[in-house]
C-alpha cells in the first residue's frame, strides 16, 4: 500500500475558510471521495501552522487519481503543499 506524509501550508493568494488543519483535511476528503479505501491520519498538533498528515492508498493508480485531486483541491482551501515524502509502498507512477 503506498504511502506519503504530507506537508501543507497557507497559501498566501488563497481564502483561508478554517485552519490549516482542518482545511487540509477537507482537501483530503476532497480529493479521496472515489476512493473509499484511502486514510489518513494527521501526525501533528492540531494548532500547527504547516499540518503533517499521512495518507495510505490501497492501490498506485488509487494514489496517482489521489495525487491529481488532491493537486487541484488544495488551492480551493487557500493551501500548498510543501513536502510530499513516501514512506512505503509503491511510489506513485510519474505520467
């Protein structure tokens, strides 16, 4: 099962609606919807300012459709990514 830490920040040119805590994580929910077998689980404080959140998918091409969505929803939550590490699993295929 492939799995990546990711690291989110606030995105200066973006609306913030929540924290970033909970911003990042409606991006994830956001992003796994057509994937009911992905989780997650938030590594951090609740109050930190950059959230560290770990994300498991069952599958590469689960965690490639994950990766595209995730991309495109975190600018919706006024986030950035700024870290992505892999920590087991298959790593996910470059297109």
């Amino acid at each position: 099962m492939p799995s990546h830490v990711y690291t989110f920040e606030r995105d200066a040119s973006g609306s913030a609606v929540g924290t970033p805590l909970t911003d990042a994580i409606n991006a994830i929910t956001f992003a796994a919807a057509d994937e009911p077998k992905i989780r997650y689980e938030v590594i951090t404080d609740a109050d930190n300012a950059a959230p560290m959140i770990v994300v498991v998918t069952p599958s590469t091409s689960a965690s490639n459709a994950f990766r595209s969505k995730l991309l495109e929803s975190v600018s919706k939550w006024g986030l950035s990514i700024r870290h992505v590490f892999h920590t087991g699993g298959e790593g996910p295929q470059e297109d």
